[in-house]
C-alpha cells in the first residue's frame, strides 16, 4: 500500500486571553492509500484541528502552525502558497463537515454547488458540470437526482443533505476523504446509510478516508487504524482490533466502556469522571491524570509520549511500568 | 403492579396552513392514537426517528401540549380533563428534564434559585427549608455546595444537566419526563449523567418517561420500550423482548443501523439491513402501514391495511428476523 499522508510532528498553537496555547502537541500519523484512519476523542481533544490543520484551514491568527511536517503523496503542504493548496483542496483532498446545513450555501441550488466545485477543479463549463453533478446525486443514492438538483439545501432532509456534501466531496475524485463527525446531527437509521454509502465511494473510488468521531461504535463499523486523542496528543493507536479488544491507555479503556452496549444489559456503566481540561490549564504532568484511577506520582510531573511498551503503541507510565 | 401513567389514545393534532381562503384547514397528526403504561419505579422508552412523534407524545402526556383526543390517568387523575389549578397541583409529581443543557437553563439566574424555583412556584416549605433541600439536592446530584452561588455558564455541559436534574427532583415528583437527556453531552459524560438517572431511579423510586434516539442509552436504563414510527407505537414490550427477540421489521432495522463495538469492519461486517429513504410525511400519511415503502416484508396487504397493535406488534408480517 503506498503511503498518501505523513504527518510528523505537528504542534498547533492558538493565542487565546490566557495567552498561547498548545492545541497539538507533537501529532504524528499516516495514512494509505484506500484505508480508513479513526481519530477519536471526546470534545476539545483536537480532533478537529487535525482535520482543518491538514486542509490548511487553521484560522491564522489566531491560530498557526507552530511546527511540524504534512507531507502528501511526498510533497510538503505546510507553508505552500495558499493558490496551490486551493487547487490541492476539493480535488485531492475533500472534507464533510459535521453539520450538512451551515456548510452548503443556503442561497444557491446543490446542483449549482456541486457543479461550482467541478468547475473549479476540472477544465468543464457549467452545463456538462451540472450534468456531472446531477449523475453524482444518483451515485450517492439521492431519488429523482434531477429534480433534487435544482433543490435548495432548505429543501432536503439532513441525510439528504449530508449525501450531497459526500456528493460535492468526491465530485473530483479526492485521494483523501476527510469525514469530521458525519453523522452527529443525524438518526441512526441515516447514520448507517452514511457509512454505508461513505464504505461503498470508497471502494468505488478508492479513497482513503480520515473519520473523526467521538463514537467508539462508529470507529469499529469503520475504521481500519485507529488514533485516540487527547488533549491535542495521540494517546494511543493501532489496528482498529487492537485498540478494541486490547485497549492499553485508561482513557482508551474508558471511552470503550462507557458506551452502553447494544448486546446486553448492564447494571452500571463504567464512567469516566470529570472533563477534558482547558487547554490553559494543562500542566507538567499527564493531562488524563486528574481523571484517571491509575494515576501515580510520576503521572502528575512528567507528560508521557508515545512508547511502545504496550501491546501497540500508547503514552502512559502506567502501562509502561505494567501497573494496570 | 400499579400503573402510576396510564395513556390511552392520545391522540395529537397541529393545525397547518390553509390552503386556499375558503378551503378546509389541513392537520398535520404527529401523534395518532397511542396507548401506554408507566408502571411504579419503571422506565418506559420511547424511541424512534426524528419526526416519529416520541416529544410530542410526551409533550401531550404531561400537557405541555394540546392533545386532541384519548385519557392521560396519572395516579388515578385524568391530566387531560383537570382545570389549571389542578393541573398546577399534579405538575408537582411530574417533572421534566430537558435535551440542551445550554438552553434549559435561565443565564441570569444563580443556580441556586434554578433549583429552588420549583419550590417557591409551589409554595413548598418555610425559606430555609428551601434552602436546605437545594443543598441535599446538589449533593443528591453530585454537585458541590460551594457551586449553589454560580450561573449556568460557569458549568460544563454534564454539570448543567445535572443541574437540570437537581430542579427535577426538587418537588420530589414520581414520574420524570426525560427528552433526550444525554445526546447533547460528550459519550464520557453521558456515562456520568446515565449512571446519575439509574441510581436516582432506584433509590428514589423514581419513574421515567424515557424519549431518545439511541438505542444503547434506552437499553441501559429502561424497563419497557415503545418503538414509534410516524406519530404510531410500532412495537412494544420488555427491554428484553425489543433487544432480544424484535418483531418488528422497523425495530430490526433500528437495531442494525445502531453501531456497535461487536460490528467490526476488521471482521467482514455488512449490515444486513439498511433502511433506504425517510419516514413518508405525516400531513398525508399513507393509507396502510406508515413503514410499508421502506419495508422489506412489505406486500399488498400493507398499502391497503394499517396494522393495529397486537400482542406488542404492529405488523402484518411481524416475526424474528432472518
């Protein structure tokens, strides 16, 4: 498999009224070619940021890339001219945001959207993009695709509309399918079309997809490699399998187990206390430290970095002292 | 066991735009005559697709919407027929947790008075004794007493639902309505606030009206679940007899589309059975079962016969999945 995306070392920064703070902290990963990369993580734990750091839409200020490598297909993105990486982006890489509604443009038809972002990427006039567009609709299983073309985002359901974004996402064929919590707004019933439909471009069309979701659920329907963030850092990954069935970090553990299972009845759930902490707030130590049963005192003044002491590799002294 | 909530073809109409001048005024049915019970100390579930009519229907059952036709018996009272005052005097025993914690919550307000509100609406206890059950609440809660002075915005998501939770239970009410208590919240804090309501429920013997779309969440706290689809109960039964023997086409398909840990794409795994397309709308329901166009089992019978509720199930072709 050959590699698409290499990312080393990536330190994001954001000046904030608590002055600058460390949003990614050394986050390395890959990705290949027709693979699916989960990164997973509660809320403020920088999965985002990852997404839009790799189509390079960080808002500078207040936020930067501090440091760090994003290497695609071999070439370096960070610090590319920002026409080059418009051209990059949408046709190489293409990303579904998390609520279809406020990213599609309320005042023109999806027909019209879709056929805007071929033409900007491929050498066609309005009529045959639109044509194209139209022919788009029908792969992702919109009914009646002509008539849904000339819809305005207002007129579709939310599933519609996420199948439109998918739509205007491969329109050109993208390498890279960056997914950033898909389905959050929507059913389930939905949910599962979106997967399904999202497994089924990628076999079409052979793209590798990075699907951010908080969901442990949606990782094992999906994923093939697995990142767990936390607090801007990768805590731990490895093969989908690995990480489900023998997660090695406390708040990998966590996340797991705090899921109520649809298989069987349980009496309590296992929770994980308190909340991610701001990111001015982060201190010497582990940042899962303060909510982890496992913490001890070397936890609390140094912050532990990816070993490979484990089963795969995770950051956490606890593991690595084999005290869990 | 006693039936605390008895709901018997309650029936929810809205009225929509006409459409000519003298033309007739069109009604959208959101809730289209259902019955269910809430037993002492139970939690009832009703899930389903956004636009199935769970809110609604238990928006209706405690009156915070009209219901057009069918008996709410709440603890022997008929809600729907009490004047104001009674019905005032009944909102004491039932209470209600919303979905967003952001918006739920009054921004102005100390979190104290939140809490304390309800009391001082009902007129319960001398004012130090107000105070001193917004205390044991906050305790109660898993909230601490040097946090009674702060506003809404100083919490996190988890902690205001607690909050919300604290001014439920603040007239010691015996039913709670719960409208999907935990989606707005990160999955760790879900596992918080759900173990939160499952021990409430026990040690309070609290009952809920349970409404969410997730089926993990309803599995995990619910004693009977009511598995709705376009403003009708589709199936109903045990937790046991919905999870693990489901008859209901619609129910089988909810469960195949809910992800889960053991459906592993590592493993080969495809879903069985997808639902294609979305619920028919509700202002021209169809004329037989409401499920029939996305339905797998689906014959003629469907389009032409409305299946009623039999024995939990309400399917023509109702049985175990294949």
């Amino acid at each position: 498999m050959s590699r698409l995306l290499d990312v080393s070392d990536l330190k994001v920064t954001f000046g904030t009224r608590y002055g600058t703070v460390t949003a990614l902290d050394s986050v390395s990963f890959h990705v290949d070619q027709g693979e699916t990369l989960g990164i997973v993580g509660e809320s403020g734990c920088g999965k985002s940021i990852t997404a839009l750091s790799l189509m390079g839409l960080i808002p500078t200020p207040p936020g930067k890339i501090a440091a760090g490598s994003i290497k695609f297909l071999g070439s370096e993105l960070i610090g590319l001219p920002p026409a080059k990486l418009r051209s990059l982006r949408g046709s190489d890489m293409a990303m579904i945001f998390q609520e279809p509604m406020t990213s599609l443009n309320p005042v023109f038809t999806v027909g019209d959207q879709i056929a805007e972002a071929i033409t900007l990427h491929q050498n066609l006039d309005h009529e045959n993009a639109f044509k194209q567009a139209i022919e788009l609709l029908d792969r992702v299983g919109i009914p009646s695709p002509e008539k849904r073309a000339r819809d305005f985002p207002h007129q579709l359901s939310g599933g519609m509309r996420q199948r439109v974004m998918i739509a205007m996402a491969v329109s050109c064929r993208p390498k890279i399918l960056i997914a950033d919590e898909p389905t959050t707004a929507l059913d389930v019933t939905v949910q599962a079309q979106i997967f399904d439909l999202l497994n089924e471009v990628q076999r079409e069309f052979g793209a590798a997809i990075i699907l951010i979701t908080h969901d442990m659920g949606a990782i094992s329907e999906m994923a093939d490699r697995v990142a767990v963030m936390y607090a801007g850092r990768i805590i731990e990954e490895g093969r989908a399998d690995d990480i489900l069935d023998h997660p090695q970090h406390p708040y990998t553990r966590g996340l797991i187990s705090c899921i109520p299972s649809l298989d069987q009845t349980q009496d309590r759930l296992r929770e994980i206390p308190g909340i991610v902490p701001p990111l001015h707030e982060l201190g010497a130590g582990c940042a899962f430290a303060k909510r982890c049963d496992h913490a001890f005192d070397r936890c609390l003044t140094a912050r532990p970095s990816l070993s490979t002491a484990g089963h795969h590799p995770n950051a956490c002294f606890a593991v690595e002292e084999q005290r869990l | 066991m006693t039936a605390l909530l008895e709901v018997e073809n309650l029936t929810v109409r809205f009225p929509m735009p006409k459409e000519g001048l003298f033309g007739p005024r069109p009604y959208l049915e959101a809730v289209r005559s259902v019955s269910f019970q809430v037993e002492e100390g139970k939690a009832l579930g009703i899930v389903g697709e956004s636009g199935s009519g769970k809110t609604t229907t238990a928006m209706a059952t405690i009156r915070l919407e009209d219901a057009a036709d069918g008996a709410v018996r709440f603890q022997g009272n008929d809600l729907l027929s009490l004047d104001d005052e009674g019905m005032r005097a009944a909102r004491r025993d039932v209470q209600l947790i919303f979905q967003d914690p952001y918006s739920s919550l009054n921004p102005r307000a100390r979190v104290s008075q939140i809490v304390r509100e309800p009391l001082d609406l009902m007129d319960i206890g001398t004012a130090a004794e107000r105070d001193a059950r917004v205390k044991e609440l906050f305790k109660l809660v898993g909230l601490r007493e040097d946090q009674l002075n702060l506003f809404p915005h100083q919490f996190s998501g988890g902690q205001r639902q607690r909050i919300s939770i604290a001014r439920a239970l603040a007239t010691n009410p015996k039913l709670i309505v719960c409208d999907e208590p935990v989606s707005a919240l990160d999955v760790a804090i879900q596992a918080q606030i759900l173990n939160l309501l499952a021990q409430l429920k026990e040690d309070l013997g609290l009952s809920y009206l349970f409404i969410s779309h997730d089926l993990g969440v309803v599995r995990h706290i619910c004693d009977d679940v009511a598995v709705m689809y376009l403003g009708k109960i589709v199936e109903m039964g045990s937790r046991d007899d919905i999870f693990e023997r489901p008859q209901h086409p619609y129910t089988q398909a909810l469960l195949a589309a809910a992800p889960s840990l053991s459906r592993r794409k590592s493993k080969g795994y495809t879903r069985p059975l997808t639902l294609t397309g979305d619920p028919p709308s509700p202002i021209n329901p169809p004329l037989g079962c409401a499920f029939a166009e996305r339905c797998p089992r689906a014959q003629a019978v469907c389009r032409k016969d409305a299946p009623v509720l039999t024995n939990g199930v309400a399917c023509h072709f109702s049985g175990p999945a294949e």
